[in-house]
C-alpha cells in the first residue's frame, strides 16, 4: 500500500507543470523570435539532433561489448500526419532518460552533445553536431505544441516530455517499445503571414531534407503516399485509382566530396557541379581538397566556364555554400571567398568550426579564416598551373573574369598585388598572342628599362596609334590594354621585376637615341614662338611640341602628369569625377611636311597658322577616340584648305 502511494504521489509531482528559469524564458522568446530568421532550418535542427543521438549510441558501442548494435540498423524516420497535423521525426539513437530530458530540455542552451567526450581513436568515426543545444527549440517557431517521447538504450522506463512553449513544460512516464526519441510537433494552424501546412506536405519536408541535410551520415526515411491508377475503365465508368505507401531514403549520405578521388569520375565532378550550381555547362576545372591534420575539412571548388549575368553587378552574391559534417550551415559564406576570386563556386565542409548560437552565422573566429586563407591559395595555385599548362582554357577564363582579378590589384590600396599580378595575362604586340607579365620581362633587350603598354577601346584602334607604331619600328614590345582598369592597375604597381610600366604614349616615352634627342630639343627651342601663337587657337592644349617618334604620322595626342588621355576618359564616365581632365600635348612630327607648313606659315600668315593648329588638334583626338568639340567649324576649316 505504501509503495503504491509513492508511486501515484511520484506519478503527480511528474504532471505537474515545471517552469523554465527565467534566462531561459528570455532566451527561447529571443530565439524564437529573433535568433533564427529562417523558420525552415527547425528541421534541420532536429535532424542534427537525431543524428548526434546515433552517434552517441554507436561511440558506446564501439567502447563497450556489452552494447550490441548494428550500425546498419541505425536511422532516422520521418512521419507527416495531416488530419493531426503531427510531424514526427524518431530515431533508434542512445535515448534520455527522465533527469536527461529535465537537464537538456528544461534547461535552454544546456546540450548533452557538448558534455560527451569522445577519444581520439574513434573520432574519426563520430560526428558530433550539436554544439549549443538551442536547436530543439526552434520547433516551436512552427509548432504550438512539441512532445518528446524517449527510451534510453538499457533501460526499461519511458518518459514523455511535453511543452506549448514559454509557459512551461512536463514530464511524466510513458509506454514506448523500442529505445530511441520521437518528437512529435504539432504544427501550426496557417495565418496571413505565414503557411504552415507546407510542413506537412511530403514533397516540402523531401526538398529540405536534401537541402539541409542530405549528408546526414545515417539515412533519413520517411513513408511515401503514391497513388496510382488502378485500371482504366470504359468511357462511361470512372478510373479506379489505389494509394500506395512506400519507405523511401531522402538523402544521399555521402557527399562527394568525402569520397575517394579516385572512385570520382570527370562526370561526377561535372554532373554535380550543373546540378548543385544551375549552370548548364561544364566547369572550366574543379578543385578537390581534403586538408587533414591540426585543422580538417573538405572542399570541392570550382571554376566556371562562364561568367554569370549578373557577376558584374551589385546584385551578384560571392560565397561558398558551407557545411558542418554534412549539414548545411550557411548557403553563401562570404567569409571564405576574397572579392577577386568571387568567381569560385563549391562546397567546404569542417568538423572543427565553431558555430554561435543559431548555426547560421560563423563566428569570426581563427579557424575560418585559416580555411579562407588556405583556399584563397590553393585557387590561386590552381590558376597558375592553369597559365602554364592550359593556356587556352586560362584565356577563356580571364576573358569572363579577369577584369575581377583587375579589380583586385586596384582595390583596397594594391594591398593584393603581389598576389595578383601573376595572373594577369594581356595581348602583346610579339605574335599578337597573350602574354604575362613575367613572360614579357623575360623578352625584353638587355638595355630597356621598361614595360610598355598602350590603352584604347579596340585592339585595332591601338595599333594603329602612332605611338604604338613608333615603338614596335624600334623593335620594342608592346602590352595592348582594352580595360577601363588596366592604367589603374599599372599605376598600383608601378613596376614588375625591378621594370617600371610606361605608356608609350605618356609624355617621358621616348625611343630616341641621344642625338635624336637634343635635335628634338634644339628644334623646339627654334618653334617655341609659334607653338605659342598655335596654342592661342588651341586653349585647353597644354603644350605643343615636336616629337621625332611618329614615323608616317603627322600628330597625336600625349599627356603630362599622372592622368593619361585613356583615364580621362574612364573618368569623364564616372558619376563623381569632378571634371577631372588629362593635361594634354599636342605632339607634331618634325620629319613629316606639316612641319614645314607650320614654319613657312608662321613667316607667312599667322591666322591661317592658327587654323591649322586647330585642324591638327581634332586629327589628334581622333586618332586618339576623343569627340571634336567642334565639328563644323572644323569641317568648314577643312574645305576651305581643300579648296585651294
């Protein structure tokens, strides 16, 4: 009689409703409503919890003889009912027993997971995922009622543990056959905010299953409802149809990029890569890593073959999709991409990184940028193995991407360029193919001092600039620039090997020899009058001078100082450019006739002079892709010389 009052007196202290502590009242309020953004990971959540409940059984089994499991029968099982609008999610794992369920479940933020302490001869076969154990708690973000019935393994009693949220929970004893958890949500009824039905719809619980945790190491089953015609009737009757249910695994368990490199085919690589990134064509290369030793993970990089619309554009989003022993932690994590390899897709995967409370921000801690740094070099490597080895397919690729790699060295104050600059690769006037930079020093005569480039809109425009041609007749080479970035780029690294970089048609590029040069000089001292009179014509020039180095061509355009014509240009199109203008030279070719023109009409006749001046100086921005500021009275000026 007594032991039967204690038992029912045992019975009613259980039904009676426990309170969370106050901090934890706080913290679910916040987690409910604040912590996690995205109401679908609670599944995710759950899943993880499942799966650490597993492993937790499987360690012991492995340290203790006496535990009799067979890995093969572990897993995970998921049950939708729609009439009780119940999701069920059960696993065969270690179980709680009732002070279990009151620690972990009655106490937020207080994880079983954290405490179990695993030696390093089986590590290698554990998984521990949960870290805070907040993520049972994110049901409640889509049910108003969760239950916890759970057995642990050698033990006889059950119990159920069972909470509507803040107000508290409950825990009693319970009947349940085998060991293991259910947790049984009641989900939400639908509001003009948000549909909760979806939950229980098969095809919905499928697609985050695959989404969040489809490399889960133990398989996730849930019954599948099909129905299927029965027979086809006659015209006049109705078509009988009979529903099916079947068991179905949802996840792939083994990622690929865990598995043996060599059990991996190119179509593998490939397939995956179309499937998981949406791209319809084949990576230009893939990258498999697997790092082990004081810090582990697994990747699989890739470059694509293109680059996307938008990848040039603010709305485009770097970032790698992220992984914590196969559960998807973070779709995009910026943190592992610089902005100049922005172009990598893939997957990482880490069992050692920290995660704070929610999973779905990382911590800033030394780990991830460790991870970072070591794949910011092994796509790095990657791409100079590609210059070398694959020069075809590396020209492909910094045709779509190169300009991001520009942007690189420019950026954050050529912080980067030593990084970088191997990798940039331009059209070159020696065989008209591409070149880097270190190929080109390593062609250079022993005398020159020099890399020389030259800017336009167009190969064909640059080389048929006087300058260009001036230098190629000296038998200099010369680096074709066709991006809005590449002066910009010069300038940040302002030399290459000990060899600074020159525009060959900047104000100090000279192929002169010595003679030459003082002949220069002692011909512009004789015109220094009438260069003036010309300029009267000609205001926003800021010197006319002579030059010896433009072969056929009468004129062009050079500048002084550190703006060139070409990054006018670029400027002029830029929103804040505070009129920002090149100083520039009007350079005329003291070998060509014109310049006997210009003397005789400066003896002769100084406003025809000054026309000329003008007609020479819209010649030159021609040449060099700049608008006449002017036209018709240029083309009036022009007539009336030509009519003569």
């Amino acid at each position: 009689m007594l032991k039967q009052s204690a038992r029912l007196y045992n019975e009613g202290e259980e039904m009676k409703k426990k309170e969370f502590k106050t901090e934890s009242k706080k913290l679910m309020d916040l987690m409910i409503n604040s912590i996690y953004t995205n109401k679908e990971i609670f599944l995710r959540e759950i899943i993880s919890n499942a799966s650490d409940a597993i492993d937790k059984l499987h360690y012991m089994s492995l340290t203790d003889k006496k535990i009799k499991v067979n890995k093969k029968d572990f897993a995970i099982f998921l049950k939708v009912d729609k009439d009780q609008r119940t999701l069920t999610i059960s696993d065969n794992g270690i179980g709680m027993n009732k002070e279990e369920l009151e620690t972990n479940l009655g106490t937020i933020a207080k994880s079983g997971s954290q405490d179990f302490k695993i030696n390093n001869e089986h590590k290698k076969d554990i998984d521990i995922i949960g870290q805070f154990g907040v993520g049972f708690y994110s049901a409640f973000m889509v049910a108003d009622q969760v239950k916890v019935l759970s057995k642990k393994y050698g033990e006889d009693a059950a119990y159920k543990w069972e909470s509507s949220g803040i107000d508290g929970y409950t825990i009693e004893a319970a009947e349940k056959e085998n060991y293991g958890t259910d947790i049984i949500l009641t989900i939400k009824k639908d509001s003009e905010e948000e549909n909760y039905s979806k939950y229980l719809e098969e095809y919905e619980i499928e697609s985050l299953v695959r989404k969040y945790s489809d490399y889960i190491t133990y398989p996730i089953k849930m019954e599948i409802t099909r129905t299927e015609l029965k027979e086809k009737k006659k015209e006049t009757d109705e078509d009988e149809y009979i529903t099916k249910t079947e068991v179905k695994t949802l996840n792939s368990l083994t990622p690929i990029w865990k598995r043996d490199k060599k059990k991996v085919s190119e179509e593998d690589y490939n397939t995956f890569y179309k499937d998981k990134f949406d791209d319809y064509e084949t990576p230009l290369k893939h990258m498999h890593i697997k790092a082990e030793g004081t810090l582990e993970y697994n990747a699989l990089l890739y470059i694509p073959s293109h680059a996307p619309f938008d990848y040039y554009s603010k709305e485009y989003e770097k970032g790698l999709q992220l992984y914590s022993n196969g559960v998807l932690i973070m779709e995009k994590c910026k943190d592992l991409l610089p902005d100049y390899f922005s172009f990598v897709k893939g997957v990482v995967d880490s069992p050692d990184l920290t995660l704070n409370i929610s999973r779905e921000t990382l911590q800033q801690n030394r780990v991830l940028k460790t991870i970072a740094n070591s794949i910011e070099n092994k796509i790095k490597k990657e791409l100079e193995t590609m210059i070398t080895e694959d020069k075809e397919n590396y020209e492909k690729f910094f045709k779509d991407f190169g300009l991001q790699l520009k942007y690189g060295i420019y950026n954050d104050f050529g912080m980067h360029k030593e990084k970088l600059q191997d990798l940039l690769i331009y059209t070159s006037s020696f065989e008209e193919k591409t070149t880097t930079l270190k190929e080109y020093v390593n062609r250079m005569k022993e005398d020159q001092k020099a890399i020389y480039y030259a800017c336009g809109e167009t190969l064909d425009k640059i080389k048929m600039l006087p300058q260009v041609e001036a230098a190629k007749e000296k038998g200099y080479e010369v680096l074709y620039c066709m991006d809005n970035v590449d002066e910009f780029v010069f300038m940040t690294l302002h030399n290459y090997m000990e060899k600074e970089f020159q525009n060959v048609c900047g104000e100090n590029t000279s192929f002169d020899t010595e003679e030459e040069k003082e002949e220069t000089k002692k011909a512009n001292e004789e015109a220094k009058e009438m260069f003036a009179i010309m300029k009267e014509s000609i205001p926003d020039i800021a010197e006319i001078r002579f030059t010896n180095k433009l072969k056929d061509h009468p004129v062009c355009l050079s500048s002084k100082g550190e703006i060139s014509v070409e990054m006018e240009k670029t400027l002029s199109k830029m929103p804040l450019n505070n009129g920002l203008k090149a100083a520039k030279v009007l350079e005329i070719n003291q070998n060509h006739e014109i310049a006997k023109t210009l003397q005789k009409l400066d003896k002769e006749n100084k406003e025809e002079l000054k026309d000329y001046a003008k007609i020479l100086y819209a010649e030159a921005r021609m040449i060099e892709g700049l608008p006449v500021e002017n036209p018709t009275e240029i083309a009036s000026l022009m007539c009336k010389y030509l009519a003569k």
